[in-house]
C-alpha cells in the first residue's frame, strides 16, 4: 500500500512547504568544510586540497568573504603544539608565546598587516611575502605566506592564523604551519614539505587583548 496515499492532504502540504523551506533556507554561517568560497587572492594560491588537509589533522581553516574586523594585539598563552607530521615529532611540546600585532585591515583587497613576536625574547618573526584575510560573522583565518633561509636553505611556508574574534580578544587562537617546498637540504635540518605543525592557544584557549607589542 502506498504510504503517502494514507496522510490527509493538508498535512501532506504542509509537510512538502516545511521540506522546501528548509532546502531553500540561506546558511550565513561562515565556512568550514570543502564547499568553500575564498576570496579570490586567497583562492588563487590556496587549494581545496590543501585546506581539506589541514582540516584533517584538526585545523579550523574558515573561507568566507566577509571576515570580522580584528585589528589589535592579542597575547597567544600558553602556545601548544597538539599535531606534528614531521619527523622530529613535537606533539604536545610548549613552545614560546607569542604576542600578534593585525593593523591596516582592508575588506575589499582582503588584507591587513601582521607582526608576530616571540616572548619573552622579544624576537620579530620574518615580514611575510603576502597576507590575506578571509572569513565570516565572527571567525577569520589569515593566510601568511613566508620565504625563509634557515642555515642557508630555502623554505616557502605558510602560516594560517585563525580563530574567533571575541570583546575579550580571540578565543581558540590556532597558528597553522604548512612546510610548502624547501630547497636543498641533504642533512634533513628543516621539516620536509608537506609538514603540519598546529599550534593552539591553551586553557582557557583565549589570546586575551593586550594594550603593548
């Protein structure tokens, strides 16, 4: 017996408009899955391959083109190391803390400047060869792509900061190191490409204002 035949017509109305409804229903939260729409700086060196692979191994990597203004200085503390595919393996090891500097953010180019200090050193990390934002409601993830030359090699990387922008600061600050190419390196000093490390902002998981860099 067909089953659809035995419910009251009304009902059945009702129940297609609540089906069509919720297919038609707008999603305006931000991106977090391999559907992703990245602002068109960002998408034209990032792949969907790459984003699904650091998603994999517990990275929040948000596309959208609407990111949250999130300029200010921000105190990353403690600064963990929860996943690293490299060979030296530095999972769960504390690493310095940093403090993070965002200024200049444009929303229509999608870009903003970014200083990273190490603390309490007080050691600026290299300027990055191009920084863009991308994002929705309240997250944001910045793509910083860097050429570095430790001990004379050759390494292009990235680092992807995200997180949520909250009044009290950004509340599960992670920073994402992707190992892109590296040049010669017969000793293996640095990470291979293809190397993850994810650094996560520890209990209570807030990088808190701060009002000094």
């Amino acid at each position: 017996m067909n089953r659809i035949q035995n419910i009251p017509r009304p009902y059945l109305l009702l129940t297609v408009f609540i089906f069509l409804l919720g297919s038609c229903k707008k999603d305006d939260k931000p991106n977090n899955n391999n559907n992703d729409v990245f602002p068109t700086p960002i998408s034209n060196f990032v792949s969907q391959g790459m984003v699904d692979s650091l998603r994999a191994v517990g990275a929040n990597v948000y596309s959208g083109t609407t990111p949250p203004i999130v300029n200010g200085i921000y105190f990353m503390h403690p600064d963990s190391c929860t996943f690293d595919n490299s060979p030296g393996n530095f999972t769960g090891t504390i690493f310095s803390d940093y403090k993070f500097k965002f200024s200049n953010q444009d929303n229509s180019l999608y870009t903003l400047l970014v200083e990273q200090k190490a603390i309490p050193s007080g050691t600026l990390s290299s300027t990055p060869v191009s920084i863009h934002i991308s994002g929705a409601g309240n997250q944001f993830s910045i793509f910083l792509l860097r050429t570095v030359t430790p001990t004379g090699i050759t390494v292009e990387q990235y680092n992807i900061l995200s997180g949520t922008l909250t009044s009290n600061g950004i509340q599960g600050l992670q920073n994402i190191l992707y190992v892109r190419s590296k040049g010669s390196d017969p000793g293996n000093i640095y990470p291979p490409a293809g190397t993850i490390r994810l650094f996560v902002n520890g209990a209570p998981g807030l990088a808190a204002n701060t009002s000094t860099f």
